[in-house]
C-alpha cells in the first residue's frame, strides 16, 4: 500500500511538521464492480468490503436501476441478486448480455436458492457463477481476483 498525507494545512498546523494522519490509496488496477440487491444494507455492506479489498465498486437496489448503472459505469463484474421485485436478476442478466457495454461482464447470481433447478435457471440466463446468500467476501474476492487476472493478461 501507498501512503498520502492528509491536508492538515486548514487547521493552521505547521506544513513543514509530519502528517497526523495518512490515506491509504490501492496500488493495483481497480476492477469495476456493480453490486446489485434490493436490501439496500446487504448491497452497501458487501461493496464496503470489497472497496476495502480495493475495488471500484457502484450499488444499486433494483434492476431497472441496475441497468442504467451499467450503462454509466461499464462494470467488469456484476454482482446481481435474482429475487428482486419488478425487474428480477434473470431478466437483467439477459439484457445485460444483450448489450454491447455489459456482453461480456462476469455476472455472478446471489441468490437464497441454490437446488440444481436453480443453478441452471442462472446459467441459462447468462450468469458465470451462482453463490448462495448469504456470500462469503473471501469466496467473492477469488473470483474477481480471477476476473482482474484475466483483464489484466489480455
């Protein structure tokens, strides 16, 4: 980790004496990633800790939301919850595919289901994986560990 100094120079301290305190910036490329859940706490708590892994992370809390995210925000990874009311994780994941701007985003399902019927329902609306809430942050960090690997090589 790279360290900078904070800008103590508002509260008339001496610029010349050492900072008191320090901001942590990442040294490695950030992936972009879009984590999408109606419970807004579920979403904000999961993209708290992936910024603090170092990801540049976006929310959003339903899907028509989701979609208009990803057109601003061009994510690599999308985290996307399936039982959203109006405009569910199936539906966005297929127009997510459909677009040129999201086609090839890893789209990861979070779901509360995880029966065979399930998983194959996720896989042929597009997703790459499928994880069972509620997720673990290690499970979610060694897949886009892999996702940045794979954009970074190529």
């Amino acid at each position: 980790m790279t360290t900078a100094p904070s800008d103590d120079s508002a509260d008339g301290s001496d610029s010349s004496s050492p900072p008191s305190s320090t901001v942590q910036l990442p040294t490695r490329l950030s992936l972009r990633v879009l984590v999408v859940d109606d419970l807004v706490d579920a979403a904000e708590s999961l993209a708290i800790l992936l910024r603090k892994l170092g990801y540049d992370v976006r929310t959003a809390h339903d899907g028509f939301a989701a979609l208009q995210t990803a057109a601003d925000f061009y994510p690599q990874a999308i985290l996307l919850d399936l039982a959203m009311p109006r405009l569910n994780g199936f539906h966005v994941a297929k127009q997510l595919r459909e677009r040129d701007d999201t086609q090839l985003a890893c789209l990861i399902a979070i779901s509360g289901y995880g029966q065979a019927a399930d998983v194959e329902s996720a896989k042929n609306a597009g997703f790459d994986y499928h994880l069972i809430k509620p997720v673990s942050v290690h499970v979610v960090d060694s897949i886009l560990q892999a996702i940045r690997r794979l954009h970074c090589s190529g």
